[in-house]
C-alpha cells in the first residue's frame, strides 16, 4: 500500500478547520457547529491519526468502527486491492439495462450466507434507503396482490431506522430524534420497547402483547419492522431472541410481512453472522448496511423472498419503482465482496467472542462509576448506561486523554470496535469508556 501524504502543518490545519467551520455541515449538529470536530489526516489499523494532538495525542483508537462499519479496520490491503483492481476496469456504470461482474457474485454471495429463503437482492445506496426499499417493497406487494387497505407498518418502541422519510416514521416517536416531524410523518402502529436481556427469557405478558397488537390491526398491518437483537441508536438495547419468533409466528398467523433491519447487526456484531440467526428466523425482507463494505464506501442492500418479488412482479405495476442512479456501484459492490470473503475466511466469530470477553472484564468496573446504572456487553458491544445525558465534549476530551476515539450520545457511553482490535487496545477503550462515563 502507498505510504500516507504527510500531515498538514499547523497553520494549513487551522486553515481547514475554519474552513469546515464556514462551510460543512456535520451529522447531529448545528450551523456552525459549537464544537470543533477532531482533523483525521489517515487511518491504519485501528487508529486515527490526527492533524493535530488531542488531549496530548496525536492518533487515536477508533472504538467506534466509523459508526459501527469498519469491521476490518482501516487500509486492510485485501479491500484496498480489491478497489484498486475494479478502478482499473470501471468504477461505475448504471444499472439500469446494464448489469456486472461485481453486483452478480455480491448478490449471490449475500443470498448465500443470509438466511435461508431471501433469493433476491436490491442493491441500494445507503441504510437508511435499504429501509425505504423495504417499506415501498411491502407496500407495493399488498398492492400488486388487491389489497389496498394495508399501508400501516408496526414496530417497537426504542427502535431507530434512519433518517429518511419511511425509515424515521417507525424510529420511536417519543424519545427518538425524529418527534419534531410528529403529524407529519405517515402515523404508524407501535408496541412497547421489547423487555431488556438478551439472555432473559421472553415475558409471556409481551409476548402475548406483540400478538394480540398484530392481530388487532392485521386488516391494516403491511408489515412488522423491528432491529433484531440488538436496537441500536434508539438507546443500545439489547433483547431476547425469543421476540423474533413471536413476531414471525404472528405475521404468518394474520398475514403480515416481517422485515428485519440489520443494519447495524449484520456481519458478526453480535456474535451471530445475522442477529436473526439468534432466533433461527427468516424475514420477508432483510435491509443491510454499513458493515457490508468493511466501512471502505456506502452501499446497502434489502434482500427478499420469492413470494414478495413474485407478488410485486405480478401487479398493475409489476416494477419496483425505484432506482437510485448509483445503484449497484461496481466499485463498492467489489470491495463489498472482498469484504465479506475477508470476514468469512478467518475465525471472525472467535475473535467477535475474544472482544466480548475484553469487553466484558474491562467494562466491570465502570458499574461502579457514579451515575452509570447499567453496565451490558453482546458480541462486539458495549455499552455503559448514565442516569443522565452525557456531556460530550467532556467525555470525548476525557476518552481521548486515554488515547481513544469515542462519540456518546444520549445517556450512553458506548464502543463497537473493529473486530480486529488487539486485546491490548480492547483494554485501552475500555479504560476511556469508564473515563468518559465519569466525564460525562
């Protein structure tokens, strides 16, 4: 691989920052930003190297995978030479009317190591999208089939889809980021958060909760969407796989679709290669993100059934009536499955369950920091609970005087780290996680 361009002096730093200031919009923020973002110059491994020191340090474990993504870490010369190697034959081309190598065997390639049933695959352009796919899929299916009274979708409270259009209807309506678009936004059904515990066993009560709604509003019901497992920028909430079953039992019972959005969940973080997997289920439809690339470019998929596509096909309008002008990149689509060969061809579920168990012995002691009220560890997770909201800055500033990059949000101090991450540097973000729960 070539050797990374030198960092910026000082003043050229300076010089972007203030331009960042005036011109770029960051995720979550205002306009200008109140707080300066940290100037990555490289990544390598599982560090980020910075333009200029930070609390003393100038590079930084990421215990944040870039947003839960780069589950190889950065520069990984296997992704690397798989976009270079596509570079030289084309980094694009639409796909309307058009098809490719790359898209072919990544479709096929996702059709095999998902669960058993979902045969075809739309290749969209972000998560948030896959969950759009996944919406106008069910949508259209009950359509094309003559029933035009099932347009309502049902979820569970905690729950964060993105922030599209569909997607932020069914994130939770109350204590999400979403409710400044309440009566605006298509009014969909909600169950309560599903009980905490991924190793407690299911509650009858809600249980008996999830039928009785599903059942209740199945003549308007399309479908059921819910984050299996694991619900994650709702609140980092982990629950019983049991749910899942339920949730499939009673959507075969009255005829509803089942959609699982795994985008954060998906390739290995919670110790199954799909969360669904915990439940031995299969959705209707699957939405894939993130992770699908190794955190290398944006690319999502929403996988599905024979019976949903066979239905959409068959309507008024037997065409799914979208398509996103960089659908299927080659480029991504390459290194996508380049990704998921690297992931496959080690002991990924081994070295998921060495980071859980760093994790786990790191993260005990931050239950006795004061204000943390829960302390819950599944697969690559880790998540410290405040009983209140985390200040930021303080606790960015006091993870990074530990040498490590960590974003909380909400009353959660949180770290998904590259699976790759060294026992040495699992320890290291466990120390700034119980620093910046203190902090913060």
């Amino acid at each position: 691989m070539p050797e990374p361009a030198p960092m910026p002096g000082p003043g050229a730093a300076a010089e972007l920052l203030a331009l960042d200031r005036r011109h770029v919009w960051h995720p979550y923020g205002p306009m200008p930003g109140r707080e300066a973002p940290l100037l990555v110059e490289s990544a390598a491994g599982v560090r980020l190297r910075l333009a200029e020191p930070v609390e003393g340090r100038d590079e930084l474990v990421d215990g944040m995978s870039s947003w839960w993504s780069a589950i190889h870490g950065y520069g990984h010369p296997v992704l690397h030479d798989a976009a270079v190697e596509q570079l030289g034959r084309m980094s694009h081309v639409m796909f309307g009317g058009l098809t490719h190598e790359p898209a072919v065997r990544l479709a096929k390639r996702l059709v095999d190591i998902t669960p058993e049933g979902l045969e075809h695959v739309f290749l969209a352009d972000s998560g948030s999208v896959s969950v759009e796919v996944a919406v106008k899929m069910c949508l259209q299916y009950w359509r094309s089939v003559g029933n035009t009274r099932k347009q309502r979708l049902l979820t569970w409270r905690g729950g964060y889809h993105g922030d599209t259009w569909n997607p932020m209807s069914v994130c939770d309506p109350d204590g999400g980021m979403h409710h400044l678009w309440s009566g605006v936004l298509p009014r969909q059904i909600f169950a309560d958060a599903p009980p905490a515990g991924f190793d407690a066993g299911p509650d009858p009560a809600y249980a008996a909760h999830l039928r009785e709604l599903i059942g209740r509003h199945a003549d308007e019901l399309a479908a059921v969407i819910v984050e299996p497992v694991v619900q994650g920028a709702g609140g980092m909430r982990f629950h019983s796989p049991a749910y899942l079953r339920v949730l499939r039992e009673a959507c075969d019972e009255h005829g509803v679709l089942l959609v699982l959005d795994e985008i954060a969940t998906g390739f290995g973080r919670t110790g199954a290669l799909f969360a669904a997997g915990h439940a031995g289920v299969t959705p209707d439809v699957l939405c894939l993100g993130k992770a699908l690339t190794g955190g290398t470019m944006t690319l999502a998929a929403t996988l599905c059934t024979p019976r949903v596509a066979r239905g959409i096909s068959s309507g008024e309008v037997p065409v799914l009536a979208h398509g996103p002008t960089f659908m299927g990149n080659p480029l991504a689509c390459a290194v996508a499955d380049a990704s998921i060969g690297l992931l496959l061809e080690q002991d990924w579920a081994g070295e998921v369950k060495r980071v859980e168990s760093g994790l786990r012995e790191g993260l005990a002691a931050a239950a006795d920091v004061p204000g943390v009220v829960d302390v819950r560890v599944l697969g690559a997770i880790g998540v410290v609970q405040l009983d209140h909201p985390a200040d930021m800055a303080a606790a960015g500033r006091a993870a990074a005087r530990e040498g490590v990059w960590l974003r909380p949000f909400r009353d959660l101090v949180y770290t998904m780290p590259p699976y790759v991450t060294g026992d040495e540097d699992v320890a290291r973000i466990c120390a700034a996680v119980c620093a910046a729960a203190g902090a913060g």
